[in-house]
C-alpha cells in the first residue's frame, strides 16, 4: 500500500503545510511541496509554549534540505510571509499561484507597508511585498511562476493529481485587474486605502482551492475559502477523506450543507491556541463533529466536544492511497 506525508506545521493562527511523496529522482527520494507558509509577525511567535514556530524552524527542525514545488493558496500575511524566509533557504523549482506568471514582473512594485491605516492593512501590504519577492527569487534561481485556476491540474510523483476547484477565471481576472489598479495608482509606494482594503477583504474567497487524489483518497485544501467561495463547484467535486475547513475554522468557514458535501472522513483546523478571530468556533467544531468526522488541530485551541489538544510543533498525518489516515502530534522539541 502506497502513502505520502501531509504535514501541519504550527504557526499559531496561520496555515503551513509540506506534503511529502516518494521520488526516486528527487533528493533524497522524497519529493517536497509546500501548501502555504504560516505568517512572519514576531508577535505571533513570541509565546512558544503551545509549540509555535515560524515555518522555516518547523523545516529544519525535520531536517528539510529542499523543496520541489510551492503552492500558494492566496496572498494574505497569515499564509504568505512565513513563506519568504523558507524560500530564501530552499528556492523551489515551481511556484503555484493564481496570477498571470508574469504579473510580479510587470505590475507589482514595492510598497510602503507602513503607510496601512490599520494593522491588518499594513499585515496585507507587507504579504503584497513578500509575495513580489517569492517570485523573484524563484525566477532568479531558475525556478517557473505556473497560474493555476479552476479546471486545471498538477501531477505530482508517485501517482498523485492536484485538481483545482477555484478560483473562476473570471474572479482570477477580477482580481488581476483590482491589483493593477492598486499599483498604477500607488503614489510614492503609497498605496490607496480603499482599495488596499477592498482586496484585503474580498483575498480569501479568490483562494487557490485544491482536491489531491491520490489512488482512491481525497485530500481537499481550500486555502481560507469560507462557505459563500464554494458557490459553483459541483458537490461530488468537493467529497474528500480529509478536509482542511477554511478560513481557520471560523463560523463562516463551513456549514452543514458544505460538510454533507465533503463527508469527510477527518477535518484539520488551522486556528491558533488563543482562538484569535474567533478561529475554531465552538459551533462549528460541534457541526464537524456531528458529522462523525475526527477534529484534528494544526495549534492546541480548546476543543468544545473532544479531548484536550496537546501542545506539539506538528500535526503529522500518514495518508495512504485507499483512505486510511493516521494523525500524529510531534511535539515542538521533538519534531522527528
């Protein structure tokens, strides 16, 4: 029986995950890919006890030495910046992102993340900096930018097909344009509030939703896509054997009619031990469990219905190719 790897790293409330396959002609056998990188505000990590981690420790703390592909679900702090520093050390020989490939190049200059109204613009403005700057150094390199949008796949070594649910091409184009605008009228690197937080809100239904099959199990990672972002994806698209519920587990990360959908076998939630935002939202943990799915956490928040989540650096899940999953919390000093 044939498995991978998929494994949750914890960066308190943000979401980092490296799936890890067999590839003869890869280093060391294994092929690496990185689903997202967890955020790089020294805040978030400043209280370590419940095993947080900036992504790029978590990766060498396992002993990662390269990294084969990155996917990028959408370009939000919480998800982005984490990513830079790993790319920095270990630059990736395809970038997977929802832009035309040359969009970085043409359009996107550096900004002035100071000059955000509020913290999360300025969170939002240094994730726009950081994502320009991971397409540079993927490119210089000589790495390959790849626009991926609904309806198209990726096939990845040892027999596994990401297929891509969303975005729509026409909220792909909409985004594309929103961003142009963005830049071409920043003045000074200034760029306009109002449009900084039009984009800033509207990022996580225009995520780079992906379904990994792989023999006969499902994987399905829909970045920070909350219920209203699956309008338009037929339903026997989105049944999977794991789940990864959007927008950190809030209460508009999924409802019934999403999960019966799904019929998930498991669901992860990626909200932090302090429940910021409301992230796994008492309710809808109740709703999952309900469902009969097991509750897995990539941090330790309290679980509602369900045991206590240890504090660990890893949420290490063992897939293999005929829907067996086995989870696995590796604590922060012993991620091995």
């Amino acid at each position: 029986m044939k498995h991978f790897t998929l494994t949750f790293a914890n960066v308190g409330y943000g979401e980092a995950m490296l799936i890890e396959l067999s590839d003869p002609s890869s280093k060391r056998g294994v092929f690496s890919v990185l689903f997202d990188g967890g955020g790089a505000d020294p805040d978030t990590f400043a209280d370590r006890a419940a095993g947080r981690r900036p992504f790029v420790e978590h990766l060498r703390s396992i002993g990662t030495d390269h990294i084969d592909a990155v996917i990028i679900s959408h370009i939000h702090e919480d998800h982005v910046s984490g990513l830079l520093p790993v790319v920095q050390a270990f630059p990736p020989k395809t970038v997977y992102q929802t832009l035309p490939p040359d969009f970085w190049r043409e359009e996107m200059r550096k900004l002035s993340a100071e000059a955000g109204e509020t913290v999360s613009l300025r969170k939002f403005t240094q994730s726009l900096n950081d994502f320009r700057e991971i397409m540079k150094i993927t490119s210089d390199y000589g790495g390959t930018v790849r626009q991926v949008l609904a309806g198209d796949s990726i096939s990845f070594p040892d027999g596994m097909t990401a297929f891509a649910l969303a975005p729509s091409a026409a909220k792909a184009d909409e985004l594309e344009a929103k961003l142009t605008e963005l830049y071409r009228t920043a003045e000074g690197g200034v760029p306009d509030q109002r449009l900084l937080r039009h984009l800033d809100g509207h990022m996580n239904n225009v995520s780079l939703m992906l379904r990994f099959d792989y023999g006969e199990t499902r994987v399905l990672l829909p970045g920070d896509t909350n219920k209203a972002g699956f309008d338009g994806i037929a339903e026997e698209e989105l049944c999977a054997d794991l789940y990864k519920v959007g927008h950190h587990g809030q209460i508009d990360g999924a409802d019934e009619r999403l999960l019966s959908a799904v019929r998930p076998k498991a669901v992860v939630c990626c909200a932090s031990s302090d429940r910021l935002y409301n992230s796994a939202h008492p309710d809808l943990l109740r709703l999952i469990r309900k469902g009969g799915a097991e509750l897995w956490f990539s941090d330790c928040p309290p679980d509602p219905e369900g045991e206590p989540v240890p504090s660990h650096g890893l949420l290490r899940i063992t897939v293999d190719d005929h829907g067996g999953l086995e989870a696995v919390y590796l604590p922060a000093d012993r991620e091995d």
